[in-house]
C-alpha cells in the first residue's frame, strides 16, 4: 500500500490539475513557470555541489556528491515533454541518485520544443556523450539515465549511438519513459483517470505538436517502441503501475528480450507517472531513486 505521505501528495496533485484544467489554458511560459516553481525548490541532499559546464555547446552541470566511487559517471535527460523542464526542476532527483550510486553526474540541459523541434534534443544528447568521452569519461563507467521524455531519449539515443557505430555506455536507466509519441498502448486509455500526473493523450498531444513537428512520430528516435532492440546498452526500466506511459515500458522491454538483450523490469505497485519527483516528500520516490542508484553502481 502506498505511505500515508504518497497519498496526501497524490491528492494534492489531482486538486492541482482540477484546478487547472477549470481555469483558463495556461501559456507555455506559464506552463514551464509553475513546473519550475513545483519542483525547484525541492532540498537536495547535504554535500552536493552543482558546477555549470559547457558539455560540447550544451548547458550542463556536474552534480557531485560528497563520495564517487573512481570514474563512475551518469548522463541524465530530465523530463517534461520536451517542452518543460530544466536542471533546477530535478537536481532533488540527481542529487540523491548521484548520492546513492557514489557517482558524479552530468544533468543536462537539453534544448526544449517547439522552439526547438526534433532532432535538437537528440542532438544535445549525442554532443554532451561526446563531450563526455572526449574529456576523459568512460563508456565503461558512465550509464544514462532520464525519466518521462528524458527516459525515452535515454532509449533513443542507445539506439543513435548503436547505429552510429559509437561506444554504448554501461547501462541505461530510463524512468517511466514515454516512448510512444503516437499513444497506441491501450495504457493511454485503460489508465487514463488512474495517472496523477498525466491524463492520457490529451495532455500529452500538445507536446507531441511541439516536438515531433512535421516529422513522422513513429521515427525511432522519436518514439522508441517503433525501433530495433538489438545489440543496446543493459537496461533497467522503471514504471509505475497507474502510469498511462505504463504500454510504453512494457513493449520496450518485450523487444529487448526478444532481442536477446539484457533488461530488468521494475514496475512499481500503484505508482504515479514519475513518483521520483515526489522525492523528500513521498518513501516511495527515496526507494525509487535508491533502487536506480543500486544498479548504477552495480554496473558501472
């Protein structure tokens, strides 16, 4: 059963998108404000440092807990359906995650639609892995993490970076990745008034507008679910149960394993879209958030 503090704050979040959804359309401006202002201000742990970089044209920041473990690095695509987010709105995620897995971690500040549309994304993705590698990161050692949109570019660019011929990284991490920008799992429906967080297709059509653009969203490297499965990075994928997204976990990793590849599947019990934002409130996202760390550390 989820904690006492999860519900409270699922409740507080339904009051929250009834709210809004009663009120006025809200502008994009107005969209990435509020999302910034939720999660912003979220403490991180003691000891945590957060240094800007320039990673190959790319904003970024070195997120640095007080113990890493050698040259253990994660990469991490924050969510928001392309169009939100920020490295404010999840340093209370990275920061314990790079806590927990003893690892140095490079949060990226990937360009955001519709101002700019797929590839930008992907292509800030691609620099920052490079940039990585060239400064003296180690496939070997670094994995890639990312939730929501972020998780399913952590997917994509596994596959970019297969089909460019480059070095993969030790594992990949998504969280509730949406991988599917044309909303053909039957989660989108079945759990279309379960989710907290998303309300089916029709919160997610403007992003997929802003994103995918004039480009086919059962590219590969726009949704996921629509590629090759073979020859990628170890995954762990993580969803919860209520999630509309949920479809979009298990199709990815039904052709991994068909692919003969190697992945751990980790559906969370009555779990929201993303709970991990729920960190420093909820046990849940804490236990979420270590679960990810432990097989980071493990495979790196």
């Amino acid at each position: 059963m989820p904690s006492d503090a999860y519900n409270a704050a699922v409740t507080a979040l339904r009051q929250q998108m009834q709210d809004a959804a009663a009120g006025p359309p809200a502008d994009l401006a107005t969209t990435r404000a509020g999302f910034e202002a939720a999660y912003s201000s979220m403490p991180v742990p003691d000891g945590v440092s957060f240094t800007p970089v320039d990673a190959g044209g790319v904003p970024a920041e070195w997120v640095t807990p007080p113990e890493v473990d050698g040259n253990r690095t994660i990469i991490y695509l924050h969510g928001g359906g392309y169009v939100v987010g920020n490295l404010n709105t999840h340093r209370h995620v990275v920061s314990r995650m790079a806590v927990g897995a003893k690892a140095r971690l490079l949060n990226v500040d990937y360009r955001l639609a519709p101002e700019n549309p797929f590839p930008a994304a992907l292509d800030d993705a691609m620099a920052a892995w490079q940039w990585h590698l060239d400064n003296g990161g180690e496939a070997a050692h670094t994995a890639i993490s990312g939730d929501s949109a972020g998780g399913g570019l952590t997917i994509a660019l596994c596959m970019k970076l297969r089909d460019e011929g480059m070095e993969q990284p030790a594992c990949a991490a998504p969280i509730s990745p949406w991988t599917d920008l044309t909303f053909s799992g039957d989660s989108m429906i079945e759990r279309a008034d379960r989710d907290p967080m998303l309300a089916g297709a029709d919160s997610l059509h403007g992003m997929v507008m802003a994103y995918a653009q004039s480009v086919d969203a059962t590219n590969p490297y726009v949704s996921p679910v629509f590629g090759t499965f073979d020859n990628l990075a170890p995954m762990m994928i993580q969803v919860g149960t209520e999630e509309v997204l949920y479809d979009d976990s298990t199709r990815v990793v039904k052709g991994i394993e068909n692919a003969n590849g190697a992945v751990e599947f980790r559906p969370w019990q009555d779990m929201m879209h993303v709970w991990h934002l729920l960190a420093s409130v909820a046990p849940e996202a804490e236990e979420g958030i270590a679960e990810l760390a432990a097989y980071i550390a493990e495979k790196t």
